[in-house]
C-alpha cells in the first residue's frame, strides 16, 4: 500500500518554470532541521551553438539516503523575447536511468533551437532531483544559439520616397517586404523602424514592429533632413533594409507646435507620462517665444477610458489597465492654444491637436510553481505550503488563493498568501490531501477567477506506535 502511495507522490509531481543558479551550479535543500543534503548532482557546462540541431543534455543525480524517486529539467529563456525552443523532450525525465540501488539516476533532455531566431538566444536549464527522505537538490547549465543558425537568401525592404513636412507635423511612414524565405502562415515578414540620423532632433517613432509607423516632424530652424530606417527580417532571419529621408522645415507663421515625446509600446497596469512640455510657440518671424504662455488640455481619444492625470498641465500621466488580453492602442490627443481651454476642448484661439499612441502589450502570463509539490508529514504536525511566480512577472502585485482539492478537511492558515500552512489530522493509515494554489494579477474572486493554478499533495501518515 505504501507503495502505491509514493508512486501516487511521483504522478502528482509538477514541472515548473523557474529561475534559478547559473550555469553548472547546483543548490539543494533538506527535508527538515540543518542537515547536510545527501544528494549530489551534475549538469553538462555551458554550450554556444550555430546550427539547428537538435541537442541532447544528460543530468546525473546520487542519494546516499536512499533512492531517486523523481528527477525534471525546467527550462527558462534568459534572452528578452526570444522565441520558444522547437521542440523539448523528456523535460519530465519519463525516461531515466537508474543504478540498481536506484540512488545513482541519469536524465537526458532533448531540445532542438528554434527556427527563428532575431539575435542570439540564451536559454536555460535546470535539473532537479529529489529523493526517497524528501532531500531536494538542483544544477543549472546554459545554451546559447547563434543568429546564424540559419541561412537564406536576404529579404528586400521597400519604403515610399523622400517627402517632406513641417515643424509639428504627424509624419506617416510605410514599408514592404519581399523576396528572402517569407513565413507560410501568419506575418510573412517581421518589420522594425529605427532612426538611422535625427540630425541634431529628437525623433520618437511610435510603434517600431509593424510595417507602418509615425512620429511628430521635430521644431527646426532651417530645413532639416532626417533618416528613417526599416529593416524587414524573413523567415530565415535574414535582414534586408531601406532608409527614407524626411525634410522638415521650420514653422514661418505665429503658432503653437504641439510637440510629445511620449508614445511607444509598454505593458499593461504601467503608469504613463504624457510629455508635451517641449511644444513652441513662435512670433511671426517664425522666432521662438517664450514671453506669454501656452495651454494645454490633455484627452484620451480611444482605447479602454483611463483617468488622466493634471489633465490641463504640459504633462499629464495616467494608469493603464492590467487586464487586457491583447496589444490594444491607447490613442490621447494633447491640444494646444495660446487661450485658455475648456473641459469641453473650446478655446478664444484656434486649437492645435497632436495625437499620441501608446501601444500596450498584456502581462507575462503567470506560472505558478511549487518547491516542495510533494511532502510526507505525520499526524498532528504542522505542515507549510509554498508556491511562487516566476520572476518575468516584475514589480506586477501576484494574488494567491489556496483550496483543499482532496483529503479530509483542514483549515488553511494563510489562505491568500504565497506561504499557507495546516496541521495535519490525526489518521490511523497513509491518507493523501491535494491543495491547489492560484494566482492572478488581481484579487481573486468568483467574479475574477485565477489565471493560473498547480497542485501540492500532502501525504499524511499515523503516528508510530
């Protein structure tokens, strides 16, 4: 029967995603008081690799307290954006090889690189082993994948020709990609702007990963010439570019320039500063002038209704939603006069208008995991449940829930915390109890449901007698 019930323990094991160690390094833990662990564990060194294929990575573990009962890699990008391995194999070492005293055990893990790649990409992997008496221990070793891990020919990137604007002006910009290995299903090609000579300006370009963009024409004095540049990349990762050129000449009549340097791609729940303190205004000889003053009213235009901050100064700020699935367009228009303006957007003075995108990109999904997703406690003692989210979840607040899955009922102290505990009841045979842990980026309710969960199980065994 007992048996069983650890065989039951290895079933109800849970990969997580974590980060932790470097490479080659190990860490470990115990299954209570200040004991040295018992357990040893290897991983292979460091590996740099320039081609596609795929790669094998084998994990040794030892116990001098018993046998290895379970043994997982967990696999973690190091690098901002990279893409997904291809394909990971025996990540939950279904496959594994063992002494016959079942205390020495190896894990192969099996990756192939991505076929994408838009730099180089780092990944990481950690092996974890536990064994019999509950010691834990881990090891950590990297890959690195090169750009050139593959090769084709370079795509051809086409934008409109050089055109002109003045001080102030929304400038639209596009751009095409043809030719090279474009992908066969989704976007065919991925696009990025970059400004390639601001000639002494500053010049913000808002978004910078699709094919079309735009930025607001910088305040000059004399005719100016700046370069815009896109680079298409293909399927291959292959890059081809093309640069436009964009002359903006200075304002020649009395006006306010509505001029704002915010705008981009961020993430959900950040809060945003809305910067229009560089706007200019200008006398008729198209000289600047700073003698009387200029108002501002800052308004949202589109997108999900956000409260704006000091809405009628120079620079306004406003909190973004965190529950948004999707990138979605934040649009707010800065509107400037040289008359005051109402709430309503009227003003003695004609108004000036500039529109301001912000596009904001959903939270990292969060991945619970547990450090100790199996325990053995005895009847009576005190038992502590402990999960924790993945570091990509930045300075984002995480709201935990536990809940009884399985077993005979207990309290749960701590219930909305990371760190819960109960005291395990009284039983006269090996009894499991299975808890769940959930989390979200907001409180969780019956209304706001978990976006995430993973189970801990408890085995709970009578007291000897």
């Amino acid at each position: 029967m007992f048996q069983q019930i650890k065989t039951a323990l290895v079933v109800f094991s849970s990969l997580a995603l974590v980060a932790c160690g470097g490479g080659g390094s190990s860490s470990s833990g115990t299954s209570g008081g200040t004991t040295a662990n018992p357990m040893a564990i290897s991983v292979p060194d460091a590996l740099t690799v320039t081609s596609g294929a795929p790669l094998s990575f084998t994990g040794q573990a030892s116990s001098t307290a018993g046998v290895i009962t379970n043994m997982y890699w967990q696999v973690e990008n190091l690098t901002l954006s990279a893409n997904a391995l291809s394909a990971v194999t025996n990540a939950d070492c279904k496959t594994i090889q063992k002494s016959t005293s079942g205390a020495e055990a190896s894990c192969v893990l099996q990756v192939t690189p991505p076929a994408l790649l838009t730099a180089d990409y780092t990944y990481k992997f950690t092996l974890n082993a536990v064994d019999v008496k509950g010691n834990i221990v881990k090891a950590s070793t990297t890959l690195v994948v090169k750009q050139e891990a593959s090769t084709t020919a370079n795509p051809v990137a086409k934008v409109s020709g050089n055109t002109t604007a003045s001080s102030g002006d929304k400038v639209s910009l596009t751009c095409a990609g043809s030719g090279g290995t474009p992908a066969t299903t989704g976007e065919p090609y991925s696009y990025q702007w970059v400004v390639s000579d601001a000639a002494g300006t500053t010049i913000t370009l808002a978004p910078t990963d699709t094919a079309a963009t735009s930025f607001t024409a910088p305040v000059v004095t004399a005719s100016t010439a700046v370069k815009l540049q896109c680079r298409v990349t293909d399927d291959k990762q292959k890059v081809g570019t093309a640069t436009q050129t964009v002359t903006v000449a200075p304002i020649i009549k009395p006006t306010v320039v509505p001029i704002s340097y915010s705008g981009g791609t961020v993430v959900a729940g950040a809060t945003i500063t809305l910067d229009g303190s560089k706007s200019v205004k200008y006398d008729v000889n198209g000289k600047a002038d700073s003698s009387t003053p200029i108002y501002y009213f800052w308004k949202q235009k589109s997108g999900p209704t956000v409260e704006v901050f000091n809405a009628f100064s120079s620079v306004a700020s406003t909190a973004l939603p965190k529950l948004i699935s999707t990138r979605t367009a934040f649009v707010f228009t800065l509107n400037v006069s040289n008359s005051v303006i109402t709430s309503g957007g009227f003003s003695l003075d004609p108004i000036t208008q500039l529109d301001v995108v912000f596009y904001v990109d959903p939270l990292t999904p969060i991945s619970l995991v547990s450090y100790s997703p199996t325990q053995v406690a005895l009847s009576g003692s005190a038992v502590t449940l402990k999960v924790d989210a993945p570091s990509n979840t930045g300075s984002n607040i995480v709201y935990y829930s536990w809940s009884q899955v399985a077993g005979p009922t207990v309290f749960i102290a701590g219930a909305s915390t990371a760190n819960a505990g109960f005291i395990a009841p009284t039983v006269t045979t090996d009894t499991i109890l299975i808890f769940r842990a959930s989390g979200s980026y907001q409180p969780i309710t019956v209304a706001n449901p978990a976006t995430a969960s993973i189970d801990v199980l408890v085995l709970v065994q009578p007291l000897p007698k």
